[in-house]
C-alpha cells in the first residue's frame, strides 16, 4: 500500500493505480478525464487526481503524455475555477518551463495563459514570468513552436519594447510563415499605442515597406497591414511634416494596388480607406492613368529625385481605375468601400470619384453594386454628391432593378439628394413612379422615399403640382381619376411641400382632403415620422385653411385678428409643430397626441406686451421639444450611427426653418436652439473619432478643424446670449469640458498647455456654479475634477497624459436634456457701408489713412461691453487692424442702439485696389487673457463675431 496511490469514488470504472515512480499511461489519464467530468465526484477525490497528475507531471518524459497532463489540468481548472489556482501553482512549481524540449515549454505557457484567462485573479502570475524565458523560446528550432509564440506573445504579458524588439527581428527570418506572423504582431502593438519613439516608428515603418516587395503572397498582405498601421503612427508623431508622411504613406500604399496577388490588392484598398489626410493633387492623380501636370509638381515629393518621382506618379497614378475594374470581386468591392473615406477630403476628387461609381452601378457582383451605393449615400451624408444630368439616367435605372436591396439602396440615397434642376427633379420622380408601378411590393418605402424629396425640394413639388392636379379631381361617381398607386404617391409629394425650408410653396387646399382618403396607406409609409392621428391632424388643418393655399402665413404676433372670424387660422409653426416633433408621454406611459394649439384672437383689452409673453412661451416649449429630440440621439453616436444622427440632426434643422422669429422676445430662444443643433452636429463628428478606426470620418487634420470649429461655436454660445439659468450656463460648460478632453485624447503635446489652461479656467467656473448644492453636478464633471486635480499636481510632460485615463473620462460622458427656462437675449450687431459696391469703391491714396464709413445697429448689448471693429485685407494676422468701440460715446439703449461711426484704416497698401473685410466682434471677458496680445494694441482675450464679414471695396485715386 505504500508504493501504490488508489483512486476511490463511487463510480462503475476501473480506477488507475499510479505507481510512485512512474508516470501515468495515456489510459490511467483517460480514466481520470471521466472522474474530472463527472459531476458526482467528490472533492477529496479531485484533491488527490490534482495531485496524481501533477507527480505524473514531474516524473513523465514522454512529450504525447505531458500534453495529455496539461491538458487534463487546464481543464479541470477552468471546470472548477475555485481549484484554478491550485493547478495555476502546480503547473508552475515543475521545472516544464525550463526544460530543454521548448514543445514542451510552450504548452506549459500555454497551460497557464488558459488558466489565468479563465480567472483573472492569476494574471499576475503570468506578468511575474521572466521575459527572458519568452525570448529564448522564440529563438529556439522549433519550426511550428516560433510563429506560436509571436502568434500568441500579447497573453503571457511581455514588455511592448522587448516584443517590438523581437517582431521586428523576426520580420527577416528565413520561413515566409514567421514573417507573416511577425508583421501582425507589430500591427498589433501599433494599436496599443505604447510604442511613442519616432525613430522607432519610423524604423518600423521602412521595415515594412521593404517586405512590399517579399516573394511570398501572405507576407506581403501583411506587409501592406503593417505599412499603414505604423505609418498612420509616424503621421501622428511628425506634427510638423504630416502632409508629407501622409502621402508618403499613400503612395507607398498605392504602389500594391496591382500586386499579382488578390489578397494583397484587397488589403491595400483596404488600407487605403484608413488614410485620413491626402493631398488633392495626389486623389486625383488616382483617377487618371496618365501622370498629370500637378502631380509631376507636388510639394510633398519635391525632395524626390526624378527616378523617384517618376516611379511615385506611375504607382499613383489610376490606382483606382484599376482597382473598380479588377477581374476579383472582391478588390473591385474594397475599392469601393475605400472611397467612402477618401471622397469627404476633397470634393474635387468626390466629383470625379462618383463617374467611376456610376459605372459600377452595373458591375456583375451584387455584393459590389451595393458597396457603391453605401459609398454614395455616405457621399450624400456629408454633402458631398453632386449628380449631374449624365449620371441621373444610370442611376435611375437601378430604381427598377430586380433585386430589391438594389432598389432599396438607390432610394435612401434619394432621401439626401439635393437636384438643382427640375428637370432632374422630374425624372427622378418619374422613375420612383416607375418603380412603384413594376413592384407594388415597395409602395411604403417609395412614399417615404417621396416625402423626403417633397420636403428637400419644395419649389419643384409645387410646380409638379400644379400640372398634375386637373387629373386629381374627382370623376363624376366621387372617386379619384386614374391609378389609386399613383394618386397616393403624387399626394404623399404634395403634402411634403409646406413642410419644406423653402418659401411660398403653396398646395390647394383640396389636395390635403383627397390625401384624407389614403390615410391608412400614407401613415405606413410615413410611420418613421408620425403617427396615424398626428398626420390626420395635419391634414385637416391644411384642408380648412382658410386662404387659397394650405399654408399661408395668415396670423402674424402683434397683429389682432378679425373679431367675427369664423375659421381659425394657423400659423406655419402651429402645423409643423404638431407633427414634425415627439410626442410627449402621458403619466401612464402612454403616447399623447400633440394637438395643434388653436390661438384665439387676441381681445381688445389684451397688453400686447403679455400677448407677445404667451407668444415666447409657446416658442420656447417648441423649442425644449426639439432639444428633447436632439438628446434622445446620442446613444446612436455612441453606437457609430453617424449617418443617422447627421440626418436627424438636419431633420431638427428643417423644423427649426419652419419657424418665424418675428417675435423680439422669442428671437433669443430661437437662435440658441438653432446655434445648439450645430454644435451637436460638430460634437457627433468629433465624437466619431474617439470611436474605434472603423468609424473614423476625418483625419487627423479634418479633425483639428472640427475641434476649433466646436470651440468657436461653444464660446459664441456662451458669451453671445444673456440671462442664461444656471441650469443653461453648466450644460454648456460641460460640453466645453468634453471638447477640451477630446482635444487632450488626440491632438499633439504642444497643443495640451493651453488646452489644460482653458479646462482648469472653465472647472472654476463648474464649481462655482455647483457651489451652493442646488444642481446635483454630472458623472462626467466629476471624473473632469479629478482629472484636472491630477494634471494641475504634475508637470506637463509626455507621461502626464495617459491616453487610457482621458478615454476613461470620455465614456462616462453623457448627452443630457437642455431645457431652455430663462428668457434669453441674443447679442448681435448688424453692419452695413453705405454706397460702397464693387462698381462704386471707396477711393484712398496708398500709404494714408483712409476713414470706412459704419452704420451698426446692437441688439441686446450693454455699454460695458468690449467691442471692436475688425478690418482685414489677407488672411494673415499681420494685415488685421483692430479698432476700439467705445459705446458710451454713442447713443441708444442696450436693447437696441445705432450709430454712424467712421472707423480709420492705416494700413493701406500700394495697390491699385484692394478689399478690406470688416466686422463687429466682442471680447469674451470669461475666457483666459490671450498672452500674445498683452504687448500689441488690440483685444486681450478671444473674441466672438456679432456679424458677419463684410467687404469694403477700395480704389487708389489717380
């Protein structure tokens, strides 16, 4: 009994004895697999397998059983994660991972990355393992050990610089299959963004180029991968070269476009879609297969030789005109798909981009037709599709396709088009009849489809209109004339019309009543916007209108009505409003209908200043639904839907036109809800590029200038409207605060001092608005504080900014309702230079002063207020003159004040005309003192613009 182990359980199998000396045979191990999967085993019976197979570990020499071993442990461990630790320490204890059999040493590693990934108290274990070990296992002989363990290097958490150290070795090693798998090591690591060396990056990056010309398919595939990670890392380092990297790493990539291999052309289209900035000259050159004029002068390649610059263009050059003729159509869809980036850079290249994808339209593949239409209708997102008349007959035809994901996806792309002809309007709706007649089955999607172009293109529906609606007029039995499919598509087009942005279009009334009789029909085709009651609602509205026309602005604030009116009129707001906004919730959670608000004539004995308060009133809760709406998108944001959230965005927009601001008192609200959508709009495209890389929109440079973009509306928004609520004030701080973290989280080090300057500067101020406890502050301005505190107690260097923890910062972000409660006042100025036309300049004599007559009107703004007139000629700053308004000197009250003022130019230049743009512009007193000012005549803090510019014309007298 003392030289034998017995293995007891109630169990009807044999059990193994296991003598002390010898290893298990491989069926004892089979025996003991039964026991570990039996749930009636005993604990103490799984005590002592755990201690059979790890004396059979110490004392087996036979490789086949020791993979058994560690296998029978790994999968007890990760079966009972309460014993994972024990097994996690009795794999260690053995001297496997020193053994000379570096098979066996893998699977040992491999043993204990399983156990700790399946409980991750035991990751430290695996960090504790020495790197030294790792890297002598890599250089072993083993053939099929080698590509493991630089496959799999990323679970046993070794040091990023030893790995970078050994992928960028391992990238020369003799077995195309170890290259391969080095190269996506070093994609890998790029993604981590530990690697901040430029050298380092640069030399990778050179690394990988090399290898674009190996001799084996598989590495070359992965040499295109590892070329754009890495080169995207060296344009994100060379702040001051970036456009020249980025070409340089277009055009490497370019030059794989016509490898022999398929999958390499597939990845380099592929790559080619990550490359955030390019130059015009360079995407053009992509479209011709002869090397243009522009080209052979590019800027970034003029340190090229003319060998060089030569190969350059030829590798450029058509590089997708093959692409979208390749025989594979797999490379003819990822030319497709890589277009979706490049085509939002340059609108030039967008223009002559969208010939080739019209032709596409009628590729062989589906798969690829659809990949066009994807690429367009982002194109349609971002405004960047322009369809000319050549284009529109090949696109239309699609619209009567027999697959139906082609016509669906030639109609949403549709629902963005903006025609500027109605000639283009007619086809188009000619063609979505067509397709409503061949497939009956796609009536809802084409009345919807149809809605959408009425509201886009109001003009032309009402000329459309008008020819078609002698044929709408009932028969003699009562019924409708011609075809009832028709008929419901023609009306669903006219009752778009007073929907859209543009003036006087005008539907007859009748046509609203005749829509009444396809109620059922047009409330499911248009279920995405309203209800079945809402559009009933409309419809009678517009059908008792008591003018000629549906939608006439017969009711205007201030102007009382006809005492003995019998038929209430409506305002244009009145009627968009009770459709064209969410409907609110009952307290039973139930759906109400938004009813119109009939106004009542206003009495006699009415003040006109408490008419004019409901009036405001009514606005401003018009105005809290769309903010409610535009609130409700930012989980699609989060999700990456950005083509959704733009095209809500521009749905608020349009309702937001339906609106008049002839009220003083409401003017404010109406501005800052249309000032709000716009700076959501610019915080969804940035928001996008904190979001994985398969969402990214813009470049790095694209990006920068949404950011300031953002910045400059953010502050307009600030310090351009009074008597903002407390409420008001913090929501937009925070949205500052988001902007100033998504600039530390991508833009370069040399631009985080002034941007922690502002962060901390608008902190106090979030604090000193939460001061007295009535506003319970965010998760997001919480996490901000302590961010800020942990910046404000280090210095400012490389390693103060962890990218993990602003990201952190960033995702407890939250879009939160703004309810506008204050009744705001919008500072604003108006100027304007009296007989001053390109036909009637100014006259000046060069080197002297010459005096700009102003006339400015202000609204809302007080006397203390810095004003300054802002003159420039060029767009550098050294041709800019400021000069000083001082209201105290001129009349007026701070409601409305005007004045003539004569504003002297000194620097006029010897020219024999030349143009000044001026415009009205305030110190924002808030923000932190611009240093670089202190010592020049002009404002010390940043400024936002009250007008827009306008151009004085200037002749020299002769």
């Amino acid at each position: 009994m003392e030289d034998h182990v017995f293995l007891t359980c109630d169990h009807p199998l044999n059990l193994p004895t296991l003598s002390t000396n010898e290893p298990l045979s491989l069926e004892a191990l089979a025996s003991l697999r039964s026991l570990i999967i039996n749930p009636s085993t005993t604990a103490p019976t799984i005590s002592s397998v755990i201690e059979t197979l790890t004396r059979s570990l110490q004392l087996s020499r036979d490789p086949l059983a020791i993979h058994h071993t560690l296998k029978l442990l790994t999968d007890m461990a990760l079966r009972l994660p309460h014993l994972s630790g024990v097994v996690f320490d009795s794999v260690c204890s053995h001297s496997l991972l020193s053994t000379d059999s570096t098979r066996v040493a893998a699977e040992s590693l491999d043993a204990l990355a399983s156990i700790a990934e399946g409980n991750r108290v035991l990751a430290p274990g695996i960090e504790e393992l020495d790197d030294r070990l790792f890297a002598s296992l890599c250089f072993s002989p083993s053939l099929s050990v080698r590509p493991w363990l630089l496959r799999n290097a990323d679970r046993f958490g070794v040091q990023p610089h030893l790995l970078f150290t050994l992928f960028l070795g391992f990238t020369k090693d003799p077995y195309p299959y170890v290259r391969k798998v080095a190269l996506d090591g070093l994609v890998d690591l790029s993604k981590n963004g530990v690697i901040e060396d430029p050298d380092m990056i640069e030399g990778c990056y050179f690394r990988a180029v090399e290898l674009l010309n190996d001799m084996e398919d598989c590495v070359r595939s992965a040499a295109v991968r590892t070329v754009c990670a890495w080169g995207l890392m060296l344009v994100a380092c060379k702040s001051e070269t970036k456009a020249y990297w980025s070409d340089e790493v277009f055009v490497k990539l370019c030059s794989t476009v016509r490898d022999m291999s398929m999958e390499v052309r597939v990845e380099a289209f592929c790559a080619l879609g990550k490359i955030e900035m390019v130059s015009e000259e360079i995407l053009l050159q992509t479209l011709s297969k002869k090397v243009l004029v522009t080209m052979k002068g590019k800027k970034s390649l003029a340190q090229c030789s003319d060998e060089q610059l030569e190969t350059s263009g030829s590798s450029v050059a058509g590089a997708f005109m093959h692409g979208l003729e390749d025989e594979f159509h797999e490379v003819r869809k990822a030319a497709c798909h890589s277009l979706r980036t490049l085509t939002i850079l340059c609108a030039k290249f967008a223009g002559e981009a969208l010939n080739l994808l019209i032709d596409v339209l009628n590729d062989d593949s589906i798969l690829v037709r659809l990949q066009a239409f994807e690429t367009m209708h982002r194109m349609a997102s971002f405004d960047c599709l322009t369809v000319q008349e050549t284009h529109m007959h090949m696109f239309l035809g699609t619209l009567v396709d027999n697959d139906t994901l082609i016509r669906s996806s030639a109609r949403k792309i549709l629902k963005l088009a903006k025609l500027q002809k109605l000639k283009l309007f007619r086809l188009t709706i000619d063609a979505l009849l067509e397709n409503l007649e061949r497939h009956p089955q796609d009536e809802a999607d084409v009345l919807s489809v149809l809605f959408h172009i009425g509201r886009n293109h109001g003009k032309f529906v009402v000329r459309i209109i008008e020819e078609v609606f002698p044929q709408m007029e009932p028969m003699s039995n009562g019924k409708l004339g011609f075809d009832s499919v028709r008929v419901a598509a023609l009306l669903v087009l006219a009752i778009s019309a007073p929907l859209s942005h543009e003036r006087d279009c005008n539907i007859p009334p009748t046509i609203f009543s005749y829509a009444v009789t396809y109620l059922g029909r047009i409330s499911q085709a248009l279920s995405d916007l309203m209800n079945q009651n809402s559009l009933l609602d409309y419809l009678s509205q517009c059908s008792r209108s008591s003018g000629p026309y549906a939608i006439e602005f017969n009711f205007k604030v201030g102007e009382p009505c006809l005492p003995n009116a019998n038929v209430p009129t409506y305002t244009s707001n009145e009627i968009i409003g009770s459709i064209a906004m969410p409907l609110p919730q009952k307290t039973g959670g139930t759906s109400e209908i938004l009813s119109p608000t009939i106004k009542k004539p206003r009495e006699a004995g009415t003040l006109l200043v408490e008419y004019q308060l409901d009036v405001h009133d009514e606005v401003t809760k018009s105005m809290n639904v769309i903010l409610a709406k535009v609130k409700d998108i930012w989980p699609f944001v989060l999700s990456g839907f950005t083509n959704e959230v733009l095209r809500t965005l521009r749905s608020c927009r349009e309702e937001l036109a339906t609106f008049t601001s002839d009220s003083h008192a409401s003017a404010g609200v109406f501005s800052f809800t249309k000032q709000y959508i716009q700076i959501v709009k610019l915080l969804t495209k940035a928001w996008v590029n904190f979001l994985s890389s398969t969402h990214f929109p813009c470049g790095m440079g694209e990006l920068d200038l949404v950011l300031g973009k953002l910045d400059r509306r953010l502050r307009d928004l600030k310090s351009a409207f009074i008597r903002l609520s407390e409420e008001e004030e913090l929501h937009i701080l925070e949205l500052i605060l988001v902007t100033c973290m998504l600039r530390l989280s991508k833009v370069e080090i040399c631009c985080h001092l002034g941007t922690l300057t502002k962060l901390s500067s608008m902190m106090s101020r979030v604090e000193y608005l939460l001061r007295d406890g009535s506003v319970e502050p965010s998760r997001f301005i919480i996490e901000v504080g302590k961010l800020s505190s942990e910046f404000g107690s280090s210095s400012l260097n490389e390693a103060s900014f962890n990218p993990l923890l602003i990201r952190r910062v960033l995702e407890s972000f939250s879009l939160k309702q703004l309810v506008l409660c204050g009744r705001l006042k919008h500072m604003k100025a108006e100027l304007d230079i009296p007989d001053n036309e390109y036909e009637n300049p100014l006259r000046f004599v060069a080197g002297l002063p010459v005096g700009i007559p102003c006339r400015i009107t202000l609204h809302n703004i007080s006397a203390e207020s810095r004003l300054w007139l802002k003159m420039t000629v060029n767009k550098d700053n050294e041709s800019t003159q400021f000069v000083f308004l001082d209201l105290n000197h001129f009349g007026g009250c701070d409601d409305v004040r005007v004045f003539m003022f004569t504003a002297p130019f000194y620097k006029t230049p010897k020219a024999f005309s030349f143009t000044i743009r001026v415009c009205i512009c305030m110190e924002c007193l808030s923000e932190v003192e611009d240093v670089s000012s202190v010592k020049r005549w002009g404002p010390r803090h940043e400024l936002t613009y009250l007008c827009r510019e306008k151009d004085v014309y200037l002749s020299m007298v002769k």
